[in-house]
C-alpha cells in the first residue's frame, strides 16, 4: 500500500510552506493564482487525496450565471431555481453569493472573493469556463447544461 501523500510533502516539493499548500488545496485567498495552480498540479503529480478536503461540511455556495445570458431576460427563468437554492442553504444554515462570469473575467479570482465550498452553474458555461472551474477543486453541480464530463459519478 502506498503511503499517503501529505500537504508538507507538497510543500517541499514546491519550496512553500504547508500553510500556504493547505490554502492552495482548500481555495483560501491569499496566495498568487500561479502559485495556487503550482501547488495543485505537484499535489495531483503525488496523488493527493482531495477527497480528503472536503471533510468540513459546506457553509458557503456560490451560484453562477454566466454573462453571455441576458440576465435581465434569464432572471424570470433562474429566479425561481435560486430562490429555491436560497431557501435550502437557509435551512441548512449555508450562505449563498451569485456571481455572473464570462470567458474573458479573471474567473479563479472573482470565484475566489466568495471563498465558495461549493459550486452551483446555472446555465450554459463553455467547456473551457467548465474547465477553469474545475481547476478550483470545489465541488460543482450544473443546472440546466448537460456535459458528459460532469455526469453523476
């Protein structure tokens, strides 16, 4: 049985400090995207467990609509899926921030800013804005967009 990749195998293996992979692994600001992305690509390299992250129940939501929709014409439609989202992280004592994205926004840094748990994509997002989310490591779920990739493991 192999043994178990740890953050401060990662952190010397990038020159960091644990602190520092700990916040790249979890999403936390603090850190210079490139340095995250580093991070992340030697703890993939190792085999770092990633599940391992998400321990900790969710107590922040981000949900995204992507700019391409007319949002003042997308509102009538998403609004109730949202509100009902609301209602639900509520309950759960959850909080939830919207953001609207597009292709050409600093993704990881404006996603960031929420310091989300976890993700909800409203809508149509290209494979590459899926791609870029993906890189956060979060859990995400799409609502209204069928992508193979992403099917119910």
């Amino acid at each position: 049985m192999a043994k178990a990749v740890r953050i401060r195998d990662i952190a010397a293996a990038c020159g960091v400090s644990p602190g520092a992979v700990s916040r790249a692994l979890k999403g936390q600001p603090g850190l210079r995207e490139e340095t995250r992305l580093r991070i992340i690509a030697a703890a993939e390299q190792q085999g770092y467990d990633f599940g391992r992250l998400r321990s900790d129940k969710i107590k922040r939501v981000l949900f995204l609509l992507h700019r391409q929709h007319n949002i003042r014409r997308a509102m009538p439609f998403y609004s109730p899926l949202f509100l009902g989202i609301e209602s639900s992280c509520r309950d759960r004592g959850i909080a939830l921030s919207f953001l609207s994205i597009g292709p050409g926004d600093a993704v990881a840094d404006q996603v960031m800013l929420h310091q989300p748990d976890a993700l909800i994509c409203a809508g149509f997002f290209e494979p590459e804005l899926l791609a870029l989310l993906e890189q956060l490591k979060l859990p995400m779920v799409l609502t209204d967009l069928l992508a193979p990739r992403f099917a119910m493991r």
